[in-house]
C-alpha cells in the first residue's frame, strides 16, 4: 500500500507528527485482502461491471421524468 508507506516514511523523518495509521484511515486487514474478498462476494452475487452506474442512472432518469410530469412539463 503506497500511501500508508508513504505516511509511515514521513512520520520517520519527523515530516509529520507520529499518529496511529488507524486514526488516518488504516486498518490491520491489507488491501489486498480486502479486494479479494470484495472480488469473491462479486463472484458469488453475479457481479456485472458498471451494472450498479447503470441502475442509479435509471433511477436518476425516473425521478428527472417524474418532476418533469408534476411542473406539467410533458
């Protein structure tokens, strides 16, 4: 992870105040971790890449159309 290394780095040359990496976002289970774990749940649920864009822009273009029907504008 480039950012904790990163923080961890200037921490160590007194660029920045020593401060748990928790308080800044950080927790024990890695990245990587994470991500496979995120990679199995979307294996396991049918996952389609950009499927959950295009039900938000339904929903968007729904609510557009109905304040549209209400100001009398169709």
């Amino acid at each position: 992870m480039e950012s904790k290394s990163y923080l961890e780095c200037r921490m160590a040359k007194e660029l920045m105040a020593k401060q748990p990496l928790s308080e800044l976002g950080f927790t024990e289970e890695t990245n990587s971790n994470r991500v496979q774990k995120e990679e199995e749940e979307n294996e396991r649920n049918g996952f389609v890449a950009g499927a959950r864009r295009a039900r938000q822009q339904q929903k968007e273009f729904a609510e557009a159309a109905r304040r549209r029907r209400s100001e009398g504008r169709d």
